[in-house]
C-alpha cells in the first residue's frame, strides 16, 4: 500500500496537468494567431496607420505585463484556484468583446484588457503546474508544460494566416476564437483543484500594510529572470522580423518553416532535458543549451542557403527553447511553495520585458544597419547572458 501510494504522488500525467497544459495552449494559440492579424484588421476596418496599427498590436504585450505583475501578489492572496478562474472569466469576456470594437480606442483598449486576462492565466497555470508536479520532476513537468507554448507559438501565427487568407471577414477570426475559449471554460470543469490549498504563511505574507515590492516579485527568482530578460531579447528579433530578414535574402520559403522545424526541435529536445536536469542539475543543460543557442543565431545571421537556415532554425529551438522551460523550473524551485505565484510571474515578466523591449530597440537600429549585423550582433548578447548565469545561478545548482 505504500509502495502503491509512493508511485500515484510521482504520477505526472494526471488529469489536471493535461487539462491546465491543453488550457495554457490554446490561450497562448489565441495571443499568437491575433498577433498576425490584428494590425491588419486595424488598417482594414478602421484605416489605421502603420504606427497606430503597430500599437494595436503591441499594446497588448503591456497588457499581458500588468496582468503577470499583479497576478504573483493575488495568487498569494487568494490562492491559484479562484486567479485561476478570475483569468478565464476576463478572458471570455474580452475574445467576444472583439466583436463590438466600434472604433480604434476601443479596439485598442480590448486588445490591452486582452493582454492582462492572458498575463493572469499565464501566471496562475504555470503557479498550477508547479503545485501539481511531483517535486522529484519538476524539470521534466516544467519542459513538457511549456511545450504547449511552444507548439501555440508556431501553430498560432500558421493559422491566423490560413483564417486571413481563406475567410471574407475578419468575423470569422474572432468567431473561431470565442470558440476555442469556450472550449477553455469547458475543460475547466474537468480538472479539480481543490487540493491545492494555500499554506498559512500565505495569509501572514499578504497581511503586510501598504506598498512592498516582495509582494509583487520573488528576489529569490530574480537573477534567473535576469538572464531570461537576455535571451528574450535576443531572441525577439528572430520573432519579430523573420519574415522581412528571409525576404532580404531571398529564402522566404525557408523562413515560412522556420517555426515548424524550431517547434519539432523541442519536442524532441525537451523529453530529455527535463529529466535530465532533474536527476543532474539544471547546470548540465543550461551551458549547453546557451552555447547552442549562441551557435544557432550566428548560423541564422549567416545564412547563404535554405539548408544552413532552417539548421539554425533547430539549434535556436533547442538552445532557446530548453533554456526557457529550464529557466522557468528554476525560478520556481528557487522559492517556497506559497510563492511559486511570484516566482512564475516574476520569470514571465522579466520574459516578457525582453521580447517587447527587443523590437523596438532593434527596429530603431535596423534602419541604421543590416538585418545581418543585427541577428550576428545578439551573439554576444547571449554569451553575456551564459556569463550572468555562472555569476548569478551557477553555484545553487550544482
């Protein structure tokens, strides 16, 4: 009986953790398939310019950003279950809001409540994950979570281009995501998270009066975040300009599977990362996992052919990819267990920093420049990052 008991603790995939994880990507899928046309259906519908346009777009990164900085501190408050079902509620309520945009202001003000409802369930489903996996596989649940991102993030723009090519109207976008969101809400009631109960140090930590940045971020996931904020921002000119870079150099075909080769490396990267920093130490993946990403954003900036492009579409899949959901177990196993809230959100924020600063940083440089010299110019960016984590992180997790 002991033995048996022993066995179901270590289980990872329950019913919750495969319900949270399908939430988690079809969320994401949402956020990246309106990435691709919303600046479209702004100009389309409302004649917006190219900047107003681009803000439309944009602003729901900062949306998405307050939503993860208040969410670690109402978790802890309040508890996973009930954020958790705060977020779905306003994330319901603003994908069927689309179809009531009547103007810009409007449009753009759904778009940044859009943003902080994805920042809420982002948060909560990882704070989930953390308290649903045994502590022995933390890595590998982490990595295999995290994959629902990834496959959202390469799935999602692919489908917002097939909607925008092959529907009449915008509508028929929206419609499919009220769909998917109410496919969200149903597989809420599959799961049951009752559980999962805040501890009474909880309740002690949020009793405090007044302002105190601990309420919002976790110290202690700090440095890890910090390397993340790097490699996000290296990596955000590859999200960002892929498509006008391959047209530069005349490899669109090639660019037009650069997310699906960088997706196929993870998954088949991730089931033995996970694991493996579980019984090794984060350490033994995470140099690696740099030195290859470093290694896959020279190759990319260099490429002369279709071949040496989608290889650095791979290795930036396993460097990058790995080192996030590597990174994401880090930040957690860095805290205690009542703040795992703010040790998600503190990763997700300083991520998010990196991929929407990154943008606008190198958008204002490229003109100055070639898309070249810009992707080999994140080289060093990376190996910076490689030399915080041995400063920073190395020592804990030998």
């Amino acid at each position: 009986m002991i033995e048996k008991t022993v066995i179901e603790k270590e289980r990872l995939w329950t019913r919750n953790f495969i319900m949270i994880s399908l939430t988690n990507f079809l969320v994401t899928l949402i956020f990246y398939l309106l990435i691709v046309v919303i600046a479209g259906y702004a100009v389309d519908e409302f004649d917006a310019s190219t900047s107003t346009a681009g803000l439309v777009s944009s602003i729901f990164i900062v949306g998405s950003l307050v939503g993860r900085l208040i969410t670690g501190r109402v978790i802890t408050s309040i508890g996973s279950k009930r954020t958790f079902q705060i977020g779905l509620i306003a994330f319901l309520i603003t994908t069927f809001a689309y179809f009531i945009a009547v103007n810009l202001p409007v449009l753009i003000l759904i778009r940044l409540l859009h943003g902080v409802a994805v920042g809420i369930i982002g948060t909560t489903t990882g704070t989930l994950i953390a308290q649903i996996i045994p502590p022995s596989r933390r890595g590998e649940g982490i990595g295999y979570f995290s994959m629902s991102a990834v496959l959202a993030t390469a799935i999602g723009p692919f489908i917002g281009i097939l909607l925008t090519q092959n529907t009449e109207s915008f509508t028929s976008i929206f419609i499919f995501n009220a769909i998917l969101v109410v496919v969200c809400v149903l597989m809420y009631f599959t799961v049951n998270l009752n559980n999962i109960k805040a501890p009474i140090i909880q309740k002690e930590a949020t009793s405090e009066k007044g302002f105190k940045l601990s309420n919002y971020i976790e110290p202690k996931a700090l440095p890890i975040s910090i390397i993340v904020l790097f490699i996000g921002f290296a990596y955000s000119g590859v999200m960002s300009f892929l498509s006008f870079y391959s047209e530069s150099i005349d490899l669109v075909k090639a660019g037009s599977y650069f997310f699906l080769v960088y997706a196929i490396t993870i998954l088949c990267t991730r089931p033995i990362t996970g694991p493996l920093m579980d019984r090794k130490g984060a350490n033994i993946v995470v140099y690696p996992a740099l030195g290859i990403f470093a290694v896959g954003m020279l190759l990319f900036s260099q490429a002369t052919n279709s071949f040496l492009f989608l290889v650095a579409a791979g290795l930036i899949g396993i460097g990058y990819g790995n080192m996030n959901s590597i990174a994401q177990a880090l930040a957690v196993k860095s805290t205690e267990p009542h703040r795992y809230g703010l040790a998600t959100s503190t990763y997700f924020i300083l991520l998010d920093i990196g991929l929407g600063v990154g943008p606008f940083v190198l958008g204002l440089i490229e003109p100055h420049t070639t898309y070249r010299i810009l992707f080999l110019a994140m080289v060093p960016v990376i190996l910076i990052a490689l030399v915080l984590y041995y400063f920073l992180v190395h020592k804990k997790n030998h």
